[in-house]
C-alpha cells in the first residue's frame, strides 16, 4: 500500500537496495518502496541510479523532477503498463 509523499530538497545520492529506497545525504535513511506513492525531486543537486527510476516505474510510483526554482517541469511516465487497456 503506497501511502508516502517523499520529497528531495536537499543534495542527496538515491539508489535501490532491496526493496528500499535509499537516500544518502548528511545521513542515510532507507524507505520501503512499497510505501511510496510518489517521489518529487525538487532539488537538482541530486543523482539517481537508473536501477532505481527502473524499479520506481515498475511499482507505477511517480516521480516528478524540478527545476532550479523547485517548479515541477517534469515527469518519469513508463511505456508499459501505466495506462488502461
């Protein structure tokens, strides 16, 4: 059950870990994917493992990337699997 809003607003290093969001930055914090409903990354001091945008995308969790003013300018949307058919 995805139920978290996690925002970035900080210089950090994001990875995957065994089902764990991992967020490096002045200290470590692991977050369940599976709890995560969407991700903003409003800072654009940040760095992202594809491995990561690849396991986000297959949990159908959406991420949104700001710009230098922290306005959404844009989205990760997966080719599969994230639409009705």
């Amino acid at each position: 059950m995805s139920w978290r809003s996690v925002v970035i607003s900080q210089n950090a290093k994001l990875d995957y870990q065994i089902g764990y969001l991992v967020v490096r930055g002045a200290e470590t914090v692991k977050i369940h994917i599976d709890e995560i409903g969407i991700l903003i990354i409003e800072s654009t001091a940040v760095s992202l493992t594809a491995y990561l945008l690849s396991e986000l995308t297959k949990k159908k969790i959406k991420v949104i990337f700001c710009d230098e003013k922290r306005n959404p300018s844009s989205e990760l949307v997966s080719y599969y699997g994230s639409h009705d058919t």
